[in-house]
C-alpha cells in the first residue's frame, strides 16, 4: 500500500524536532516525513518556549548540540553571533529553541532529492493501526496515514494534588502549571505564594515572578525542602590530575557490583531445578550507593569536585537502571529519586545566586513537608500541611497556589486523547513503575501483550520508566540518531552520512 506519509512525528519539542533531523539529514530518497505539532512554534516544546532571558539551560552550551558526532555544532552557533561564548556557559533556552528550529530548517533545506518534509500544525486525537500502518484522526476533522508514527510526546503538565482541594482546584487561585500560557496573570505584585515542589520548574517560576515584578513573600514546598545544587562556577579551580582516574574507579567499581550480582544470578539459576522457576536478580540500590559513596568520598577528599562524579556515572546509569529488580526501581524512586536529582539535574551558577538572595532577603522560604488539602477562603487559600517530621499539622494562608511538581507520570491519568485512545484499544501499555510507555530497545512501543509494534515508537521522557535518563538533550539526541537508524532500515531506505555544518542563527 502507499501511504501518503512514511514517517509521521507527533510532537515537535525537542525529540520530535531532533528525530526528524535526523531521518531528513540521513536517508535517501524518497522519504517523507510529516512532524504534527499543535503550537506555532518548532522545536520549543515545554522546555524551550519561555521568552523569557532569566530561564537558562541547565547543561553548559559545549554539551547541548544536536548531533552526537558534532558536539560543538550549539556552541559553534551561539559563536556565530557572540565570538566569546564559553563551552561552559549557560545559555538562554529560548535561544535553544531557535537552534532546534534553525537544526531543522537547515536538514531540511540539505535533505536528498526526494526526501521531504511536511509541518501540520493542528492536534493528534486517535490512531488506528490499519495492519499495514496507521491512520490518524486530528482535532481539526483532517486525517493522516503513514507507515510509521513517533510519539514525540515530551513532558505532560503537573498533576494536581490528590487532596481535599476544596474548591481551589476550580478557582482563579490555582495555577496547574507555570508553563499554561498567562499562568502568572492575576498574581498582584505583593500577593504571598505558595509554589508546590522545589525543583527546576520552581526555581524557574521565582525566576518569572521576579521578572514580573513580584514583592511578596513567596513559599516553596516539597517533601524534603531540597534544592537543585548549582553547577560548578565557570573558571573556578580546576580539578586535580587524580580526578579522571578517581572517576574511573567509580564506574569500576558499580561495575564490579553490576558483575557481580550477574554472576551469583547465573551460578543460582543453574543450580535451581527445572521447575519454571522464576529468574531473579541480587543487585540492590543500597550496595551500588555504597560504592558510589565510598569513591566520591575519597574523590572529594583529594580535592576533586563531586559534580564530575555525578557526571561520570551517565553512561552506566541506564544499564544499571535496567539490571535493578522491579522492587528495588520502586525503593529508589520512594527514597532516593530527590536526592539524585537535585545533585544529577543542577542550576546555572548565575541562578543559584540569584536565588541565594531570595534566600537572605525572606522572599523566598523553603518547607518540607505534605500538604494535606486546601480551603477556599474569602481572599485567600488556606493550606493545611504536615512539616516533615512533626505530627501536627499546620496552616499557611497565601493568596495563589501553583503546581510546580514536574510532569505527570501517569498515562491513564493524562488529558491526551490519543494516549488514552492506544490504550484502551490495546495498542500501548504503561511501564511496569506507570511512569510512561512500555518499550523495546529500539523504542517501539509495546502492546498490551507484551508485543513491540511495526508501526508505534517513541523517543524521550514516555521512556523514562524502562530507561530512567532519557530527558536531557545528550540523552534524547542519541535516541534520536538510533531511531532514526531504525526506521530508515524499517522502512528499506540506506542511511547516509554526513558531517553537520554550522547552521545560522536566527
């Protein structure tokens, strides 16, 4: 049968922006590709459609290219307008938005005779998997048909607290999310906040409140209180020679635990009769911490600089993610996942100062704790929350409430349409921790069964729970070059290689 489209990429943030540069830039033709995205903008996404100046990229420019073979071709951009753009400098996400989109443009405008590509601005509502492909149904009334579909989905909004919201969820006091366009609006220059969660996103909305003005005393809470650690200051003392080797010992050594581990699960099984009896695996999160522990001490201890160790640990955490039992995935995201984050996912130095002086000055002021629900007052919004560690519970009354608590996980909870549509028809499974899709290694979806599709893939954050690090661009434009592969080998079209060129700002 011949489809109208070969590829069609539904999202174009980040994943469905870089995928697609990658299928136009690497195959012959004829190919054609069609990227389904229901804002104005290419390649922004949540992440890169802030206009604002304050919102920095929380990765150093020299790691932030598009191409995995190229990784100064964002730096090399940024130069072609600024000459005097460190590698270790954190630039605006807006302007990292533009550069997908000029990424785009320009594979576009270099793609093989025959190898097309088609923008459709308008929202995906079903699919169907017709045996021989799919066909999409968009809000728009129109439909699309294809060989191969991608959900490039990117991030979900917050969830709301699952709490007596007592109205407040209803009112004009309640922001879901500080990325919903006018989020802020209505928020009076001396009203008191409370921002729920203190991680990027929350440092981000302080970021904007004071952009706007803001006075008032702002709350920020989360279970522990913890905030994102700030990246190492540009041109601050190097690290010692022992560092490259200190970082080598700790990956040897998780490793050796991941080895061994393998090694007491092969000589068990073989010992075990042939009764069906299940595999399992030795490996547990507090053995590899140890580890990780003992070699970051003695990395710090010779004046190193804990950072590079974190750092260190990116090409072993997927593996080591993957090797976890089911039991001991749940243990870290219960007790570890914030700990890890606030250390591995770090803010630009600028911002962390700004920051600080939120700080000193009481603007900012930092709980840990539950909230327990809230109370729609005249005027105001009570929140009733538990601190952590005490049994009594106490009452904040502020004047707004917003949800900066990340993504949510849950696809049976989410708004979209075509995911709720997949599932049902038993074209799509959640994970097994429900923190996104269940997929293959090549990121095909899997079906209720357990069965990858021929015709479903995703890339990035829907991966998270069968991949853990699969957010961050260094993450997201290797799966976007492996996808790429595949498909094109799926669809019996040769890959092409070719060194990228530096692309012109826009």
């Amino acid at each position: 049968m011949n489809f109208p489209q070969d590829v069609i990429i539904i999202g174009a943030g980040a994943s469905g922006t870089l995928l697609a540069a990658c299928l136009l830039r690497g195959a012959r033709s004829p190919l054609r590709v069609t990227l389904v995205e229901k804002g104005e903008r290419i390649g922004r996404g949540v992440a890169y459609s802030t206009t604002s100046a304050r919102h920095l990229l929380n990765v150093p420019a020299g790691r932030m290219s598009a191409w995995v073979e190229d990784p100064e071709h964002f730096l090399r951009w940024l130069r072609a307008e600024a000459p005097d753009t460190l590698a270790s400098a954190f630039a605006e996400r807006r302007r990292y938005g533009q550069y997908l989109e000029a990424v785009l443009k320009e594979a576009a405008q270099k793609a093989a005779s025959g190898v097309l590509l088609e923008t459709v601005h308008d929202e995906v509502t079903a699919a169907v998997d017709t045996g021989n492909g799919v066909k999409l149904s968009l809000a728009s009334g129109a439909t699309l048909e294809g060989r191969g579909v991608v959900l490039a989905l990117g991030n979900a909004l917050p969830a709301d607290l699952r709490v007596p919201d007592g109205g407040l969820y209803a009112s004009a006091r309640h922001h879901r999310s500080p990325w919903a366009p006018g989020a802020l609006e209505g928020i009076g220059p001396e009203e008191e906040v409370l921002l729920i969660g203190t991680g990027l996103t929350m440092v981000d909305t302080v970021l904007s409140l004071g952009e706007r003005g803001h006075r008032g005393r702002v709350h920020a809470l989360s279970r522990h209180g913890l905030l994102p650690h700030a990246h190492r200051v540009s041109g601050a003392k190097a690290p010692p020679a022992a560092e490259p080797l200190r970082i080598r010992e700790l990956l040897r050594s998780v490793r050796r635990e991941m080895d061994r581990c393998r090694d007491a699960e092969t000589a068990t099984q073989a010992a075990v009769p042939q009764d069906g009896a299940a595999p399992f695996s030795t490996l547990r999160i507090r053995d590899v911490l140890r580890a990780m522990r003992q070699e970051v001490d003695a990395q710090v201890a010779e004046g190193a600089d804990w950072r590079a160790a974190v750092d260190a640990l990116r090409p072993v955490t997927t593996p080591l993610w993957q090797r976890l039992p089911y039991a001991e995935r749940q243990r870290f995201l219960r007790h570890l996942r914030t700990h890890w984050e606030v250390h591995r996912h770090r803010m630009a130095p600028e911002i962390h100062e700004t920051l600080e002086g939120w700080l000193r000055d009481g603007r900012l002021l930092l709980h840990s704790g539950r909230v327990l629900g809230f109370d729609l007052a005249p005027g105001a919004v009570t929140v009733r929350l538990r601190p952590r560690g005490q049994r009594e519970a106490q009452v904040l009354r502020v004047d707004h409430v917003i949800n900066c608590t990340g993504p949510e996980s849950s696809l049976s909870s989410r708004s979209q349409p075509l995911l709720r549509g997949l599932l049902e028809a038993g074209l799509a499974r959640s994970d097994s921790l429900g923190m996104g899709l269940a997929t293959a290694g090549d990121g095909a979806v899997l079906d209720s069964k357990g069965r990858p599709s021929s015709h479903f893939f995703t890339l990035g954050p829907p991966r998270r729970g069968d991949l853990w690090e699969t957010t961050a661009v260094p993450e997201i434009r290797t799966q976007a070059r492996d996808l790429a592969d595949h498909l094109l080998r799926h669809l019996g079209l040769a890959r092409v290689a070719s060194a990228p060129s530096p692309v012109a700002p826009s």
